[in-house]
C-alpha cells in the first residue's frame, strides 16, 4: 500500500509519516523509525540509498541531477549513477526470457 493511498490528504512532505504526523509537517521521530524498521533490518540511511539508486535507475542516471535532488556532494552522486549504468547495461545484455 503506498503512503498516498493510506495518507491521501497529508501536507507532510516526509517519505514516513506517522498517525501523528500526517496532519503536520514534521518527520517521524527517530523512535518511531527504530521500533517500525528496525526489527526488519531497514535503516533510514538503506532507504534513502535505495532512493538515490531508483531514482538514477528511473530517470537517468545524471550525477548533477542526483546531487541537486538529493542535497549529495558529486563524488557521491557520480557512484550512484555509475552503478546504475552498471545494471541497466546489464539488463540490457541479459537474453529475453523467450530466447533461451
């Protein structure tokens, strides 16, 4: 279920909201993420990875855009988007399911 179906008419901006602060324009606190991730192994710094990563899969990976979305330094971005070229070219080299 995605936050736009379970919070239609939050403000909050935030990427995890909570009952509390759905209504609100503030973050979750740090508890809230602990006791809610971290028994499933998930950290905040492992989504926002995640994040950066689908974005430089989805939209293309470009390093300026990465670091101006995402408040990162170059160098960072540039890993980002090297890996990402990495797997799309990949992809790319994998045979169709059909042709094996």
């Amino acid at each position: 279920m995605t936050i736009a179906a379970t919070w239609p008419n939050s403000p909050n901006q935030h990427v995890l909201v909570s009952k509390r602060t759905s209504l609100g324009t503030g973050p979750v606190s740090h508890e809230f993420v602990r006791f809610t991730l971290g028994p499933n192994g998930f950290s905040i710094d492992r989504i926002r990875a995640d994040r950066i990563l689908h974005e430089a899969l989805t939209g293309g990976p470009d390093p300026l855009r990465l670091s101006m979305v995402f408040n990162i330094s170059h160098e960072t971005a540039l890993r980002y988007t090297t890996i990402a070229e990495q797997l799309l070219a990949d992809e790319l080299e994998q045979p169709a399911l059909g042709n094996r």
